[in-house]
C-alpha cells in the first residue's frame, strides 16, 4: 500500500465525545452516539430477520483449496465470526467460474465444491446457535474477478470490458498488468449464466441470500463504467447496466423467491469519467455525482433487491483530488477523508431510496470508535447497518462487545497497519490479522513478506 496520512492517535482519545470533537475539528462531522444499543436492533427483511445490526463485510483470506473449496483456515474464521456475535455475516468473495478466481486460492462455487461450502455454513450457523440461540443471516457474495483475475501461478490474466488508461496498467491485487483481454458480448452472455447457477447452488448451500457483486474492480462494477464500449453492454444507462439486470432477473425465474437478493455496490469510483463510475460527467474530473447511482438504487429495490451494501474502490479514497489514482502514482492518501465521504454518500443516497436497507462500509478506519459511529449513523438515518471489513480479523468478537458492553477496547482493535495487504500483496499467501492473531499470522509475515529463514 501506498503513503497514508495517519493524524489521530485513537489510543490517546479518551471517549466518544472526545473523538467527536476531535474530528469535527478536522472538518469530519462523522455521526456519534455514545449509546450503541441501537446495533442491536433486530430488523425484518421480507419473512427473514437479521438479528443485529451489524454486518461482517465480504472478508477473503486467500486461503481456499487449489480446488477451491473452504480451508480449515476459512472454517476457522468463519466460527470465530459466527461467536463474535454480528448479525448480518456477508461471506466472502467466492467466485462462479475458474477463470474468475483474483487469487488461486478463492474460493469457487461448483458442484465440486458445494458440499464443502454447505458444512461451512451449517458449522457456522451451529457455532451461531450453540453462542446466542439464533443464526446470522448470511449472505454469499458472487463475483467474476474480471480484469483482476490470475492464473494458479499468480501470473495475471485480465479479462476487461472496456479500455481505461488509468488502470490499464494495475490489474492484479498485487499490481501486475498482465496482458488484457476484452470480454466480447458472448462472454458477458456467459458469465451472467454462470452468475445464475451460482445463485441456483447458493440456495442448496443454505445461504439466505446472494450478493451479485458489482464494487471494487471486478467485471461487473466495471460494465456500469463502460461509457466507451459499444453495444449491448456499453454507452447507455441502461447498456451498461444491462448484464446486472438481467442476472437478477433470470435468478427470480429460477428460484422465485426461495433466496434473497442483494448488492454490494460502489457509490463512485474515484476515477474520472468516462472511465469511472458515479462521477461527474465531465472528462478528467474527480468529484462524485450519484445520479446514476441513486436511479441503479430505485430499480433495484422495485425488483425487491433491498438490501444494498455501500461501498468504492477502497474507503480510503476520496471521489476528490488524486482519487484511486494516488494508490497508483504513490501520492499521499487520507483514508479518514475518504472514509467520510463515502458514510456521506451513503446517507445522500438512503436519503433518496427509502425503500432500501444500507450497509456502510469503512468503519474500521475509526478504530474504537467505529461503533460509536456506526450507531450514529444509525441513529440518525445515514444508514441501516453498520459494516465492518478487516475489523473482523483482528477483532472478531467487536460485535458482542458492543451489545453486551457497549464498547470496543482499543486494545483489540484493527489498528489499520496494512500487514494483512503485505501478506497478500507481497508474500502472495493467506492473509488475517498479523498483530491480534500471531500465533497464525505472523510467521507467515515473517516468512513471506520480510523472507526470514
């Protein structure tokens, strides 16, 4: 990871009116409340109830099998997710074809591996049970890796929709470029097939819903930036668009209602138009413009798609100077900033799709404070529920702490050092906490990253 502009010492903030003051100085007017009972607030959705408030997010470990199946490693993480206590638990990143994999150890769902992923579920679910006489609802995110994908050698093996000069050269996690390929109309065709069996496995797999990614830079975030491609699937709103659509749709004509459908999806890009998504349509500019996004919100809860997971890029981007592009050109980013605006975002676009529940994203920034913040923003309708990402490693039992104490202890906190993207980015091997959770983690550190012994 790049330069990041870290100013707070969160072990030196005494509580959560001191933070507050603090980052409305900093022209940060985060929502805060003292008071986290709200997280957890039970919340139905259609027949199904969500027990808490507070979401796990999509958390990969690279850490499957070469077949793609859970690793003993994964189950280990999901039962230390399922005692932890959080409500909503977004499975991570799991991909629906071979060639979709980001790294040769994702997960993929086929019938192969169904069975695997189907005990994964029903262990966590008991762990759940066994901890608190309930279940979490559980969701599977779905994802082609697009111009992300590689090869089971790590070698990148890009598979883009539309040319984009700014991050032509960056696609693999780890920064290799690869040699591009354009996925042609047909094989947009076939992935959104492949994305519909993998919702139909989803269900025999015991999952209350399935996520049908389009955040980050995966393939189908990037169709919705697609201005410059021709055809079916670029230029128009409703082009671009179009594959989402249509995966939906062909998911309700196959199952009904028998799962729920979802969407983690980017608020803005943080890459200019016409090659990023939710920004002013003005070439060259870094600064948001949700229009479109609000309008892709509306349409998907009339499809009863209504729960909606906001995220971009990275919350440590802002949709406001260098953008995503800092992380290329080695600029200095300011995560807290980025983190803001996208929790802003969130409430600009709850604000104009009541129909929706929204999951923020990016509350591991705010170390300690994240669930003062997420209640705040409960509290005060920025969102529906509070999301967590890398928390979750370092700390996988935040979520009890916070309804049973109504604390998070600094002391167990993520505290944002970037070791578990060293883990993937340069020793290319599973990832977690390598300070909270050392007796795994850090010899992998050790041994991967700084190649000791």
């Amino acid at each position: 990871m790049q330069k990041v502009y870290k100013p707070f010492k969160f072990s030196q903030i005494q509580n959560s009116a001191h933070f507050s003051e603090i980052m409305n100085e900093a022209g940060l007017p985060f929502p805060v409340s003292a008071d986290m009972s709200v997280l957890a607030e039970p919340v139905q959705l259609g027949n199904k109830t969500i027990p808490n408030r507070i979401c796990i997010q999509p958390l990969e470990g690279f850490d499957g099998t070469r077949e793609g199946a859970p690793s003993d490693l994964i189950f280990r993480r999901y039962n230390r997710f399922a005692k932890g206590g959080a409500g909503l638990l977004w499975y991570e990143s799991i991909t629906i074809a071979d060639d979709g994999r980001c790294n040769p150890l994702q997960m993929i769902i086929k019938p192969s591996t169904i069975k695997e992923i189907k005990r994964l579920v029903d262990e966590t679910d008991r762990t759940a049970i066994n901890a608190f006489g309930r279940k979490p609802y559980n969701v599977l995110q779905l994802t082609h890796s697009g111009r992300r994908s590689v090869d089971a050698n790590w070698k990148s093996t890009p598979l883009a929709v539309v040319a984009n000069p700014y991050i032509d050269h960056h696609n693999a996690i780890d920064g290799q470029s690869g040699t591009l390929s354009f996925a042609t109309d047909e094989k947009i065709e076939q992935i959104i097939q492949e994305f519909i069996e993998a919702a139909v496995l989803s269900v025999e797999a015991g999952f209350d819903s399935v996520d049908i990614k389009v955040c980050h830079e995966y393939i189908l975030r990037e169709l919705l930036a697609a201005f410059n491609r021709p055809g079916k699937f670029g230029g128009s709103f409703e082009n671009r668009s179009r594959a989402l659509f249509d995966i939906i749709d062909g998911v309700r004509k196959r199952l009904g209602n028998s799962i729920d459908i979802c969407v983690r999806l980017n608020a803005y890009d943080c890459i200019p138009y016409p090659h990023g998504w939710g920004m002013v349509k003005e070439e060259g500019v870094m600064a948001p413009d949700l229009t479109e996004t609000i309008k892709l919100c509306q349409m998907l809860v009339e499809r009863d798609v209504r729960l909606i997971n906001i995220s971009t890029m990275m919350p440590r981007y802002q949709p406001y100077g260098r953008g995503y592009l800092a992380e290329l050109e080695g600029s200095e980013i300011h995560p807290y900033k980025g983190t803001y605006h996208l929790l802003k975002a969130t409430k600009e676009i709850k604000d104009a799709v009541p129909g929706g529940l929204f999951v923020c994203t990016g509350l591991t920034w705010l170390e300690q404070f994240g669930g003062n913040v997420g209640a705040g923003g409960v509290k005060e309708g920025w969102f529906d529920f509070a999301g967590f990402g890398r928390q979750a490693f370092a700390y996988p039992d935040f979520a009890k702490d916070i309804i049973e104490k109504n604390t998070m202890y600094h002391s167990k906190t993520c505290i944002t050092c970037d070791k578990c993207y060293d883990l993937i980015q340069k020793g290319h091997t599973t990832t977690g906490c390598v300070i909270r959770d050392q007796e795994v983690y850090l010899p992998l550190y050790r041994k991967y990253v700084q190649k000791q012994g």
